[in-house]
C-alpha cells in the first residue's frame, strides 16, 4: 500500500553559520503537498565550530576528511539531543543537508560535510542525505536544490526568494522552475560586523546610518556574475575572491560598508522581481534586516510578503525534508531547468544503520 505521509527530522546548516536548523514535521500528499511543522529551532554553533567551518575552503582534502567525520558525530548529538527533548517517537526517517565545505560545479566538485555512514549508526536511524553530489555529476550546479520545494509546498507565490548567506530566487517561467542565485547576502554582512563581535546588523541599523560610496557599488555591480544567465550559484569561495578584496581596497568605515552593501544587494534583486502585482515570498535570516527590507520595497515594484516565523527561519530545512521524502518515493527532486544537470533526477544518498543491515 502507498504510503502518504511520512513524519520526518530535517536538518540544514548554512553558509552564513547562523547554526544548525532541526524541524519534526509531517509531510502528506493527496493531489497536492501539504506540510505541518510540529518543533523547530536552531542549535547555535560554538566559537570553535564556527572556525572550523569558516576556514573550511582552506583546508586540505585529507583535512576535510577530518572534519567531515568528526562533524558527522557532531551533527549526531545534536539531532539526538533534539529527539530526547521533543519526546520524538515516529520517525520514518532523518533527512539531513550535512553543511557546504566546497562548492565549485564547474570543476564537478561538491562536499558536504556530516553525511558520514557514523549518523545513520550513531542514529540507530536511516538518514537520506548528500542531495547536491549527484546532480555535479551529471553536469549541474548542485544548487539550488530548493526549488521543488517552492514548486510544491508554496505555489501560491509567483516568486520565492530567500535571503541567506546568499540570496535566491524561484520562479515558473514557461512550465519550468527556474532559480539561481542572485547575489552574497549575510555572508558579507555578517562577516563585517563579526569584527565588531557581533552575530548580525540588528534590523540593519548599523548599515542605515553609513553612507553608499558609489564607487565601490559600481564595481560590486560590474562584477561578471550578474551577467551570467542561469543556472548559475555562488559559494564561499567566489566571495573570497570577489567580494571582499574589493571592498577592503576601499578602506571604508564599517558603517559604509554595510550601507554600500545593502544597496549592492537590493539593486540586484529587484533588477529579477520584473512583474507587477506579483506576490514575493521572503524569508531567511535577511528578513529580519528591516533597512534592506526597506530599500528591497522601495526598488521593487512588487508585493514583498514576510511569513510566520517558522518558514521564515525553517523553510529550507522543511524543504531539505521534503528532498529526503521525495528521494525515498524515487521521486523528481532535482530539476534540470533549476541546475543545469543532463536531466531531472532523484539525488540523494540513503544511509542504513549497520545493524540494520
């Protein structure tokens, strides 16, 4: 007999290492996808793992290894941790992003780190993880995987931009998703005001008091990849080559920085959000940055909806949930029109405990 719906543990770690994101949610189908979201939160990074993971694009591969293994443990305690406090006992399974070490498609390299066969053991659970490798391998950028989420959890939206470390967009456009990233969001803003040791720009007051140095935003315009057509995606490694020598070789003030940057940001996003009366689903950790909020509305010439706090936060790990269950109904969960892969597929790797086996 067909099975319906499926109670699952999503995991999600992000490149602006806000944390680890943990949903239990239930995923049903009947014509359509439907969700409800029974615990969310984010589990904060130490200084230490913060380190490690801010430095991983440095490391050698036999160090990477390293990592991998040891975060593959980590990422256990916490995932147990959450089913103790939660009393979680229906589990089908645990779908888990694992977090990016390296992201460079046009080389056919992706890793993520903490999709070791230790989870599923550590566990006694199977985990359904590692989304992004097979789609390099068969030609694609490997990101952005959420998409079909928007697909099928949020059509009542003509856009779905989430503002990140990165800021990306979903869209249909004749009877294809198409999505990509935009442009380097918290990732840049949050490593600058990191040197005034804080996490984040509150509400972006920091930024709405600086002054935009044109010079530097033409630059950070100019930059090649806003040229590009997609599919196309962003990692760590293009903002350390790109983006942060050229605004340090302007010696600004940090408040300038951020202003610049916030404009930098807004400018590019509303150049994608074209259509009039069109409604925008926003979430990710930028929502909360109401001066880019502010300028994105004032740019744009759409209608910007901020949700409920729970997909504002959680959306790409209710999404990454749904990757594993689709993965686990050999089910489309990556779409050639999104990243550029030979065909849709069904990505993802599924670990078995060993004594399950």
């Amino acid at each position: 007999m067909a099975k319906y719906n499926y109670n699952i543990i999503a995991v999600m770690s992000g490149t602006s290492l806000d944390g680890i994101d943990l949903i239990y949610a239930t995923y049903n189908v009947d014509n359509k996808w439907s969700f409800k979201v029974h615990y969310a939160e984010t589990i904060k990074y130490s200084p230490q793992w913060k380190t490690v993971l801010g430095g991983l694009v440095n490391q050698s591969m036999d160090h990477l290894q390293a990592i991998d293994a040891k975060y593959s443990e980590y990422l256990a305690t916490v995932i147990s941790s959450f089913i103790k406090k939660h009393s979680i006992e229906a589990i089908d399974f645990i779908s888990s992003h694992g977090h990016t070490a390296l992201h460079q498609p046009e080389q056919g390299l992706t890793y993520q780190i903490g999709n070791q066969q230790i989870l599923a053991d550590m566990l006694n659970r199977n985990v359904i993880c590692d989304f992004r490798v097979e789609d390099v391998e068969l030609g694609g950028q490997g990101a952005p995987l959420v998409p079909i989420g928007d697909r099928l959890l949020f059509n009542d939206f003509e856009y779905c931009l989430n503002l990140g470390g990165f800021a990306n967009i979903s869209f249909e456009s004749k009877n294809e998703r198409i999505a990509y990233d935009i442009c380097p969001v918290n990732i840049v803003l949050n490593h600058y005001v990191s040197k005034l040791n804080l996490e984040f720009d509150d509400k972006g007051q920091l930024a709405s008091a600086g002054k935009v140095n044109k010079s530097l935003l033409l630059q950070l315009n100019a930059l090649h990849y806003y040229k590009e057509e997609p599919p196309k995606s962003l990692g760590l490694e293009w903002v350390d080559l790109n983006i942060f020598p050229l605004i340090e070789s302007f010696q600004l003030e940090m408040k300038d920085i951020l202003r610049t940057f916030v404009e930098h940001v807004a400018l590019q996003i509303s150049k994608v959000l074209v259509e009039k009366n069109t409604k925008v689903l926003v979430t990710g950790g930028g929502v909360y940055n109401n001066f880019l909020i502010d300028r994105l509305r004032q740019l744009s010439i759409v209608e910007i909806v901020i949700p409920q706090n729970e997909i504002i936060e959680f959306k790409e790990a209710l999404i990454f949930g749904l990757l594993g269950v689709l993965k686990k109904r050999n089910e489309i969960n990556c779409l050639k029109s999104v990243t550029g892969a030979k065909r849709n597929h069904s990505s993802g790797k599924i670990l078995i405990p060993k004594n399950r086996i």
